[in-house]
C-alpha cells in the first residue's frame, strides 16, 4: 500500500522528542528543582547538545562533537550521586544558553 505522506509518523516522533527535550529542559532550568541523575538522563542530554550542535554555523561542528564527547567521557568514572547531578545540571544550563552563546 502506497502511503502519500510516508514519513509523517516519523515527523510526529520526532516532534514528541523535541517537545519531551523542552519539557526537560524547562524542569531542570527552574530554581529549586532537583536534578535526577540517571543514565537516560546523562544520555539524552548528550544527544540533545549534539543535536543542538547540528545547528551551529560558525563553529567547526567537528571540533564541537568531539569537545562534547571528551567531557563526558571524562566524567564518566564519577560516582558521587552530589556531582553526578551537579554535572548534569551543568549541562542542562549549557544546553539552555544556546550551547553557551556558540548559536
């Protein structure tokens, strides 16, 4: 069966995405709310400045993937539930700021 608009359920996924990574970030950007760390949380993060990153004009995107990358990697070993949350708030606000003023 030929469908006339084949990717519209993708579209609609992909919308919901979106409106799930503004509603987390608008959680988290509200003073006073705890951050909870989670590894779904650290990885949606990751994905959403990478997906953020896509948009950059002026900025080597190579270089900023693998900047992102490397901090990450170099938290990886943090076990402290405190810094966890502290770091994942960082990125958060990162994330908030337009990828720090780079858009």
């Amino acid at each position: 069966m030929h469908h006339r608009f084949p990717l519209a359920g993708f579209r609609d996924h992909r919308q919901q995405q979106q409106r799930a990574i503004v509603v987390t970030t608008a959680a988290v950007a509200m003073p006073g709310v705890a951050v909870q760390w989670s590894r779904p949380a650290v990885l949606g993060l990751y994905r959403a400045i990478l997906r953020e990153g896509r948009r950059l004009q002026y900025t080597d995107r190579d270089f900023f993937v693998s900047s992102v990358r490397r901090e990450f990697q170099k938290h990886r070993d943090v076990r402290s539930t405190a810094t966890r949350e502290q770091l994942l708030k960082k990125g958060w606000n990162f994330l908030n700021s337009k990828l720090g003023g780079l858009m």
